[in-house]
C-alpha cells in the first residue's frame, strides 16, 4: 500500500496523503496511522482511505492490460477491416489477396480464470458486423508453429474482456490442434481434434440466435468445435489474429478471407 500513498504529514494519529497509484486520479485525504488504539470516527477513516487506494490500483491495472486500437483500411475481395488493434495494421502484409499476420514475441490473448496471468496484445484485424444480423466469416489459415501455444485464429470481439477465439494453436506436446477460447470475464481454455494438415479451413456462423465455430480439411465436410448461445450486443467485430504467447514472434497466413451477411442453416454439421 505504501507506494500508492504519498503521506503528507500527521496529526492525532491520522495521516493525509495524495493518491500517486494512477495519473489521472489526484484526490489526497485522510490516511491512518495504523498503530495504536484508534477512535471509532478515525477507523471510518482509515477504511475509507484504503478503499479509494485499492480503487486507484485497480484502475492503474485495467489500464495497464488495456488494447491499443486504431482505425484501418485493408480492403479484400471479402472483407474489408477498419479496425487495427495492437499494432495488427502495421503488421500485416497483403499480396494476391492474402494476408500475413505477424506475431510479435510474447504477444496473446488470454485471461487467466486463476486470475494469475491476463494478455491483452495479440494483433487483430477486425470488421464491423450488425449482430441482428446473420453473418459467417471463413478463411483458410496457415500458422507458422516456431513455439508452443503459436497461433493463427478467426475472432468475434467486443472489448478486452469479452471476445470469442477459435485457433490453430500448437499444443504443450508440439502438435498443431484445434483450440476454442470464450472469455468473460476470465478466458476459458478448450483443445479439441489434433490437425495433421499444414492449413486449416475456419468458419463462424450466426443466425442471430446461436454462434457456431467450425474447421474442415477440405472446405466441404465441416466439424463443429462449439456452440454458443449469441447474446451479444447489436455491433460486434469479427476478424483474424495471431498469437506468439511465449515465443519469439511468429506469422500466420489468411487465404480466402470472406464475411457474408448469411448463416448456415444446420448448425451441426456445419452446411
């Protein structure tokens, strides 16, 4: 607690102090003591001062996990994105129609459900949607596997704390699977079929009721990884991301990247 205090002076015991926890706050009030017997009118105090500290470091930690984002335009033939985060833009090269997504080292996203390890820094390239729409977003995705937990992904995203992942991940056995995230709050962690093929097909469908994550090996027979309830708000953001969690950088390749104001009509099977 002392370094997000600045005491000031004393006086009957009580400390006056200056938040320094985060910038933008600059309230200074009472702080106590913390030894001796102390009056009930001072306790009040005391609890009083320890909470607006302990407010102040929890905004100073939601702002140091915050995404960096920024306007774009990388027009494809079927999708055009218009919102960059962590640097995605800078980092994306686009040639005939496909597109390279570098990771730089270190970079993921994930949330801890331990609440041990948060990661807001992975890049996205992100395209608007009306959620009271159906959409589907596919691509055939081509990961670079240089370091355990290497990734190329397909995304649903509204803020640092809630977002949809399916990926092409490399596991902790060093082989390439299938690997769902849903983050509320705290991410989830699901590893699903191994993939033996160097690319993968991804699709995410919604019919504005349910969304649907799906891979295929040859884009006609498709599997479904997870179904989830789409209780979303009216925009959301779907797009692409690598990821390079404890490595040193890595790329992922995006081919055929579409969004189509359509769902799927069955939700089993992928069709």
């Amino acid at each position: 607690m002392a370094s997000a205090i600045t005491a000031i002076h004393r006086r009957r015991g009580v400390g006056f102090y200056r938040c320094r926890s985060c910038g933008p706050c600059s309230w200074s009030g009472p702080i106590p003591a913390l030894l001796g017997k102390e009056e009930p009118e001072t306790m009040k105090k005391q609890l009083f001062a320890v909470s607006i500290a302990l407010l102040c470091l929890g905004a100073q930690t939601a702002s140091s996990q915050g995404v960096k984002s920024e306007a774009c335009h990388i027009a494809l033939p079927g999708i055009t994105f218009t919102r960059s985060l962590n640097g995605a833009a800078a980092h994306a090269k686009v040639e005939d129609g496909r597109v390279t997504l570098a990771s730089e080292a270190r970079r993921d996203m994930f949330r801890d459900p331990n609440d041990k390890f948060s990661s807001n820094t992975s890049p996205l390239l992100l395209a608007e949607v009306d959620n009271h729409k159906p959409f589907t977003l596919t691509a055939k995705i081509t990961p670079t596997f240089l370091k355990t937990y290497d990734a190329g992904a397909l995304f649903i995203y509204l803020k640092d704390d809630l977002w949809l992942k399916l990926a092409m991940e490399m596991d902790e056995r060093h082989k390439p699977r299938m690997v769902s995230v849903r983050t509320i709050g705290t991410s989830d962690d699901n590893d699903h079929d191994v993939i033996t093929e160097k690319s993968i097909y991804m699709k995410i469908s919604s019919d504005t009721r349910i969304v649907g994550f799906y891979y295929s090996l040859d884009q006609k027979n498709w599997q479904l990884v997870r179904l989830f309830k789409n209780d979303y708000p009216a925009s959301i953001w779907v797009g692409i991301s690598a990821q390079s969690p404890i490595g040193e950088g890595t790329s992922a390749v995006f081919e055929g990247i579409s969004l189509t104001p359509i769902s799927i009509s069955d939700f089993r099977l992928g069709n």
